[in-house]
C-alpha cells in the first residue's frame, strides 16, 4: 500500500465533497484530512502512471504564500519515499 500526503497551502483546505468523490470512484482506497495535510491511500503506484485531482479553497488571504511538500511512500517501508514541493503558481486556479 502506498500512501501521498499532499500538506495544504497556507490559507487553503481541502473541499470534502472532492476528497470523497476520489475514494468513492475507487481512484484511491482511502482518505484521511488530519490538520493541513490530505492523506491518499494506494494500492500500488509501481510500473503504472497514476494521477488525480482534489479541489481547494482559500480560507484565509496569506501572503508569500511558501510551498508545501508531498510525499509518496510505501506505508510499510517508510525509508522508500519520494517528495516533491508545490506551490500556488503549479495548481489550477477555476471561480
């Protein structure tokens, strides 16, 4: 099993309805929102690309708003991780 934990951005936090509508499409097995961080539970990511996507919304105006971290590990070799940083000029942006 192999779990992402995407942090949120400062001033953002996760619309449920789309965190749900993940597992509930079976595109992962399960989520969890514990404080800023949205974790994201796979099957397996190896030998296939994966991708998918989850709406925010900006709760609070931050400015200089810094990057946040996601992290892709095995859930039972947590030492086999990859992270990679995001920031608010890599997302989508819709109104």
């Amino acid at each position: 099993m192999v779990l992402v934990d995407v942090k949120m951005l400062s001033g953002f936090t996760p619309v449920m309805a789309s965190i749900e509508e993940l597992e509930n499409n079976g595109r992962v097995m399960k989520t969890e929102v514990k404080n800023d961080h949205v974790l994201f539970y796979l099957e397996t990511v190896f030998g296939t690309a994966n991708h998918f996507t989850f709406s925010v919304e900006q709760t609070n105006l931050v400015s200089n708003i810094q990057p946040a971290p996601v992290m892709v590990y095995d859930y039972y070799e947590k030492d086999e991780y990859a992270l990679v940083s995001y920031n608010i000029n890599s997302v989508s942006v819709s109104q």
